[in-house]
C-alpha cells in the first residue's frame, strides 16, 4: 500500500510539473516515448512525427544529427529488423511496422499497420516548430557511452535520461531509480520516476534554436 501510495505522489508530482510550462508551441524529437509526457499531461496537438514509436539508439542518433536529411527522406516499411534484439519485441506486439527512413529504422510500436505510420507521420511531420526544437535521447536500446557523449555534443537543446550518473555529459540527467542498471527501464509507462525532472524549466526557459542539418558529428553517421 505505502508502495503504491509513494507512485501515485511521485506521478502527481510530474503532472504538476508539467502543467507548470507556460510554452505551447514546442517540438520534442524524442528516441522513445517518454519524450511525449510533455504533450500528454499538457493535451496539445502532438508537434512532433516522434510518438507512440522508439529508436534503437545507433538510429537516434543519426536521425538527430541530421533532421532535416531524414525527414526529407519518404517513409518505407520493412518486415523485420536489422537488429536481432528486436526481433523478439517486434513478434510480442503484433508485429507493428517498421519503417526505413534511408539508413535508420523507426520501430512504429503503437501503430495498427503500415498506412497509419505512414499518415500520422507526415501529418506530424508537417507541424514541427524548427526554431523550438528539444532533443530527447534515453540510454536505452543499444545506447553505448560512445553514443551517449555523440548526443552531448549535438547542437541544440537537449536532454539525456540516464541509470548512470555521468557529471562529464552536460545534458545527462540521472534517473535515481534505475541506479545500478545498465539502462532506464520504462519512463513512459512509469514516469513516476521522472518527478525530479524540471520539465517547466527544460522548456520554458530554453535557449532555443533551429538545429543545422551538418554538424561535427556528421562524418561519424
């Protein structure tokens, strides 16, 4: 009982963070679906293509560094993943699509079939506000140290929920209750978790710009 009773605070807690952020016209390009908790408790339009689905993090981070080339790209459909630890995760739900954007998947979790992916990804495509943008990366999905640090050297905005404790990353945000793991677990499902995140603070008060499609990452993507 004391449990569940320590969840629903630290939930209620995150709610209220997030319906502290004044902004509303904002554009999170996330690597999973916690990057949507935002739009969720606030109920905005979803300004974004990157909900209901995840990144392998390899693929996150070309995608990042490159926005403006993948989004350019048309959306294709696989039937299965280039990554064997998916594969598994792709038979539990329903087999959902998987899209290819040139040389990245994006693993559509949450979609029915292959036309939905396709229409709400351009539809949401089409609303994203190049000059709020917030990049939200987690160190899960194959996310190695090295990928990690490639993030931390992205240009604008950012936020990297982490297990780890990583003082030399500036945009790295420790996540308490998976300490001692090798990655977060769920942040979505159980964003209780997340009540020290200053949500209103990483939005509102953000030193907004539009993110280059070329970087000093590029020739490493």
């Amino acid at each position: 009982m004391l449990k569940k009773l320590h969840k629903w605070i630290h939930k209620t807690a995150v709610v209220h963070h997030i319906r502290g952020i004044t902004c509303r016209d904002f554009s999170i390009i996330a690597s999973n679906c916690t990057g949507t908790l935002p739009y969720r408790f606030l109920k905005m339009p979803y300004l974004t293509p990157t909900v209901n689905l995840f990144f392998h993090a390899p693929c996150y981070i070309k995608f990042a560094s490159r926005l403006e080339h993948y989004l350019a790209q048309e959306l294709e459909f696989v039937s299965s993943s280039r990554y064997p630890q998916a594969h598994d995760t792709h038979a539990k739900f329903n087999s959902y699509p998987i899209g290819l954007l040139g040389d990245i998947e994006i693993h559509f979790m949450h979609y029915k079939n292959e036309d939905e992916a396709r229409e709400k990804w351009n539809r949401r495509k089409a609303r994203i506000n190049r000059e709020k943008l917030i990049f939200a990366f987690t160190d899960r999905d194959l996310c190695t140290p090295e990928l990690m640090q490639q993030f931390d050297n992205l240009p604008g905005h950012k936020i990297l929920l982490t297990a780890h404790i990583c003082p030399w990353l500036k945009s790295a945000v420790h996540v308490p209750a998976y300490r001692g793991q090798t990655e977060m677990g769920d942040g979505y499902s159980n964003f209780d978790t997340l009540s020290h995140v200053d949500y209103r603070t990483l939005i509102d008060d953000a030193p907004f710009n539009s993110a280059p499609d070329s970087n000093p990452l590029s020739s490493l993507v």
